[in-house]
C-alpha cells in the first residue's frame, strides 16, 4: 500500500475491468423494469441515471455473461437482522477486491496511494444514490465533520483505521469529486478498511441524513416529528437508527447498492429492488444488477436446508453445511437444482485456543509452555478427522494460511501438526505430568486430574464430532476434556475474563493475505483474540485495560507487526509477515485441525453465471459478494 498506485484502467480484474477515461460507455439499452417510468418522465433514460464513466462489466465469475436483465431471486434467513447480507452480498465498496484478492476501484472512477499516506479518491462524475440525489464529496465531508467527529455521535472519535499514532488524517475536500485523506506517516489499514464485508463506510447521504441531525435541524423538531413512531428518542438515537448503511433495514436511506431495501422490519418477507442509479453496467449497455428483485424469506435455521433442497431458494448457502450434503444432492435430482462444493476460507475449520490469560495460575503454565502446546497438537489425528467429519475434501492443517496466499509455505500447515501420540508423550513428561490416576489421566503438580474444560458458542453436530474424536485422541496422551456450550455472550466474557481455560471455535479469518493485508490478527492486538483476550485488550485500550504482554514470543509479534506497520515495499512487509508466521507456527498459540473444507452452495435451476467452484469466506469476500452477485442473472 506504500507504493504508489494509480487504476482507473491499469489494472485488469477477472470478473470487472476498470474502464480507461477515453473508453468510450457501450450504447445504453433502457432496463426494461423501468421503461414505463420513463415513457411517463417520472424517472431518466438509463443513459442520465449513470455516471459518465460507469465502471463496465467484461469478464463474468461464472463464465454464463453477459445476461439477461429481469426476474426474481429467492433466498432465505433466519433472522430479521440479516438484511445487511444485502449489504454484504452486494459487495459494492469504494474498493473492491477481485478473486486473485486484489484491489481495484469500484464507487471510485480512480484513487492515488501515495508513500502510504497521501490517498486522493477520485469519484464518478454523475454518479447518484437511489433517490437520483449527486454523490458528491459533501457526503464524505458530512461523515467526517458531522458523524466521525461528533462527540454526540461518536464519542469516541474516528475509527482506529482512521488514527496513525491517535492522531486523525487531514482531510480536504479538493472539489465535489476529489477528496484527500493525509497522515504524517503511513497508515497500511485505510484502503483495506474499504474493501471488508464490514467496510469502515467513509461516506453517508447526506442530504438525507442532515434532516435527522442537531446541526442542520432542531432538535426538538426532530424528537416532535418522530414522536409516537419506531423513531421516538433523543436526536442521537434517531439519527442512529435512520444512518443503517450496514444493517440495511431503512427503507428511506439513500443507497449505492444494486438493490434498495423496500420493506420496513419486522417482517417475514424483506423485498430489495434494483437501483434505477446504480453504477455498474455490461459491454452490451445494459445497467447492473441484471435481476430485478431479491427477496428475503423468514423461516426457522434447521429447516433452511430441506426447503433449499425442495427449491425454495434460488441461492442459497447460509445454514448449509456438509452433513447436509447428502440430502441436498438428493433433492437437487427432483428440484432441478445443483449443488456446489466451495471452499471455506478459514485457517482451520475447528480450532482450538488455550488461553494465555487464565485466571487459574497452574493451566495458565502450562498453556504458555510450548511443549504442552505442542504436544496437544501433535495428539491429534487430523486425518481421521478429516475422513470421518469432512468425507475426505479438508486438509489437514494448523490453523494458519491456505495455499492460495502468495505468503502459504507448506511448513506453516505441517509443523507439530503430524499425529504422532509417542512424541507428545514424552513432551508431557519432559514437562512434569509424569503421575498418572487409575482411568490413564495425567495429574497436575497439585494433584487434580488433567481435565480440560473446553468451551463453545455453538453446537453444531459437525464442531461436536470434531471434539469427540480430539476427545478420543488426546484421552491417548492422559488429556481428558469437556465440552461446555456457552451463549456468544458468555462465550466472549468468561474468555476475557480469564475464567474460561480454552475455546472451540473456527479458525483465522485472514486465511489468504496478501502483503498488504493487516497482520494484526495473527498477533495480541484486539479482544477478539481468543488465546491472549487480556493483552488484546490492553493493546487496543493503549493499556487502559486488559494486561500488558508479558510471553516473550508473543511480544515479538507485537514488533513484527509494527515493522509490517512501518515498512515502505514490499519486501520488507514481506519479511514482517513471514516472521509473524514462522512465530505462530513455531509456537502453536492455537490448535488447529483441516481447512479447505466444503461449503455447499445450491443453485437454482434458473439461475445463471455462479461460478462453479469458489472461495467461501467472510472476508476478504463476503461470502458471495466477492463473485459480483448482481451479475447473477435468471434464465426464463
């Protein structure tokens, strides 16, 4: 990110190309949804509805393009909150990564990189939100100024992807469509922080949202206007709830999406339509999404799988897993549908994770002895893991990066991850945990048997055969362990608190990085690390709470990742990251089992231009998102 870049051409994605500033837009051909609006003058000819220099659509995941506009896509969840899938799946971001996972500009005609921290954005000319309203620059200096920076808002000021040394970038506004963001040294996270699943949104309509905000309207016009309504509250917990750029369950927000939400929760049947103004288009001038609606279905998560076996979903891989593979192979023969296998991007598709920071002084010793880390990984036989829960398609693995990284070394899935029980032996006797009770389990220094409590947040049959068989396997080496489920709620506090010894959970999340990808996963920076929760925590509070990091080892991640941090090419990020990575391998902070398992993903007999075989992960990707959906179309 350092290095300077320019694309608003140069680069060449598989799925989309950016378009060079003389390439001419194809001859625009009216969406046939909307043609009896423009007939009536109540909506723009197709050509006035997009920016000047649309981003075009060349190249198609699934290799079924250009399509079709029209028709309808049915999917299904289990929740009201999941409107944001809309969000997610659509995947339209300022920037975007392609599925080679780099990235390229997509709401942005064009953006500057310079030394890593001078970024200029460039926007589209002509581009509009849904409501036809300009997207300008006053969007992002409305963010900025009245959200970011509002105490009442954000009492916290700016997100941390916006902080280099806690101080905030500079940010001018150069005209309404170029915007420049400066810090005094680089900041490596700003352009990734737009291309996430969850992007750090840089921008809000403004137009709209100033009617809900103390600055441009009376706060007590704002409270009277709500009152009595799903709105009533202070001015702060309006604006709040009315700024939904994220959950997507407003159906007034302006929106930059494909489709719009158009139904209000609660509901058992959400509706999003196209965006008349939407800024995608094919080589044939025909304007993105090509499906006109996707509609979201209420039904219960257990019964998702036989209804998308049936055909009540045209796309469907949310609450699909492959102990459901077998039936829904089954009924794909009677619905027409196909089921596809992709594969989940996570560093281990179960994994384990001592915890560091226990609160009982004996296991926290021998969790941070890396002879018991390595011996508990060495115990376990991730071939037969792999045959009996994952039919044979995972590999075993540590829970490290796949392969398709450009960073992936066999060594990092490999090492003290070969089943070998005789050398995990003696590595817990070598230790001390020489004494063993009448059933073979070891005993601790003070005597109590060596049980480990395992806790999880969900207790799905797949996670639950995986430690069983982890159960059998290290019962073999005198380590005898016990599930206990737990709400996320208190998943997450009896980690943090320390009074949880070790967590089942999946995988890392940053499975394929680049160099340029945040390290910051792979080291205790954050609460969200479930094997060092305290030091994450001290990290991420500059040591107001938590603990501060006191294992050797996992301090030199700390200054690997702050010489990723600090490193201006490639070469040297490249060093930062290989080091990160050699450090977890080498001392097993976390136990993982197989990655490259399977996601099953059905596939509606209409639908058409998903591709075969894919990457399934929450980020980079957003699941389906990474795949462009809204050049998904529907065969008649």
């Amino acid at each position: 990110m350092q290095r300077r870049l320019f694309i608003g051409g140069v680069l060449s994605s598989l799925l989309i190309d950016p378009v060079l500033a003389a390439d001419p837009s194809p001859a625009m051909q009216e969406t046939p949804l909307f043609a009896d609006r423009v007939k009536a003058g109540t909506l723009p000819p197709v050509a006035q509805r997009i920016p000047s220099q649309p981003r075009i659509v060349r190249r198609f995941a699934g290799g079924d393009g250009p399509g079709r506009q029209g028709g309808q896509l049915d999917m299904l969840i289990s929740a009201m909150r999941e409107t944001s899938l809309m969000t997610i799946y659509s995947y339209t971001r300022l920037i975007v990564y392609d599925d080679k996972f780099k990235l390229h500009p997509d709401i942005l005609e064009s953006y500057d990189a310079s030394e890593g921290s001078v970024f200029t954005f460039r926007l589209r000319a002509g581009h509009k939100w849904s409501d036809g309203h300009p997207f300008t620059t006053e969007d992002f200096r409305f963010f900025w100024e009245d959200v970011a920076n509002n105490k009442d808002l954000s009492p916290g000021g700016p997100s941390i992807e916006l902080l280099v040394d806690d101080k905030p970038p500079k940010v001018e506004i150069l005209d309404d469509l170029t915007i420049r963001y400066s810090w005094q040294r680089p900041n490596p996270y700003f352009l990734e922080s737009q291309a996430r699943a969850a992007p750090l949104f840089l921008f809000r309509p403004a137009h709209y949202l100033k009617k809900f905000h103390a600055k441009y309207t009376d706060p007590a016009e704002i409270v009277r206007q709500a009152r009595g309504g799903p709105l009533a509250g202070s001015w702060v917990q309006i604006f709040r709830r009315v700024d939904a750029m994220y959950s997507n369950d407003n159906v007034d927000l302006p929106s930059l999406n494909p489709w719009i939400a158009t139904t209000n929760p609660p509901a058992q049947r959400f509706v999003f339509v196209r965006n008349p103004f939407y800024h995608r288009i094919d080589e044939n001038g025909r304007q993105l999404p090509y499906v006109d609606r996707v509609v979201f279905t209420m039904a219960a998560a257990n019964l998702i799988p036989a209804k998308a076996g049936l055909g009540e979903s045209d796309l469907q891989s949310r609450y699909l897993n492959m102990r459901d593979y077998t039936f829904l192979k089954k009924s794909a023969k009677d619905s027409g549908a196909e089921v596809r296998l992709w594969e989940i991007g996570s560093g281990s598709q179960v994994a384990l994770y001592p915890n560091l920071n226990a609160n009982d002084p004996l296991w926290r010793g021998l969790f941070r002895d890396v002879r018991f880390r390595r011996a508990l990984s060495m115990g376990i036989d991730r071939d037969e893991l792999n045959q009996v829960a994952f039919i044979g398609l995972a590999t075993p693995s540590n829970n490290t990066i796949m392969p398709r990284s450009p960073l992936f070394k066999p060594e990092y899935a490999t090492t003290w991850a070969q089943h070998d029980p005789a050398a995990a032996n003696k590595l817990l006797d070598e230790i001390g945990l020489t004494k063993r009770r009448g059933d073979g389990v070891r005993l601790l220094s003070d005597g109590r048997p060596a049980i480990i409590i395992v806790e999880s947040q969900r207790e799905q049959t797949e996670e639950a055969d995986v430690m069983q068989l982890i159960a059998d396997h290290w019962r073999k080496i005198g380590i005898k362990i016990l599930m206990k489920p737990q709400t996320i709620e208190n998943f997450r506090l009896r980690n943090q608190s320390g009074e949880a010894l070790m967590m089942a959970y999946s995988g890392i999340v940053t499975a394929v990085p680049t160099l340029n990808t945040s390290p910051r996963e792979f080291a205790p920076t954050m609460r969200g690390g479930l094997q060092w929760p305290k030091w994450g925590v001290y990290v991420e509070t500059n040591g107001k709470q938590g603990e501060k990091c006191d294992l050797e080892p996992a301090r030199r991640l700390l200054d690997y990742v702050a010489e990723w941090e600090n490193a201006t090419d490639d070469d040297g990020r490249r060093r930062a990251w290989e080091k990160i990575l050699q450090t977890n391998t080498d001392e097993v902070f976390s136990i993982g089992t197989v990655n490259g398992a399977r996601q099953p993903v059905v596939v509606g007999p209409k639908v058409r231009n998903v591709p075969k075989e894919g990457y399934y992960a929450w980020d980079p990707g957003g699941y389906i998102g990474l795949y462009q959906p809204d050049t998904f179309w529907a065969a008649s």
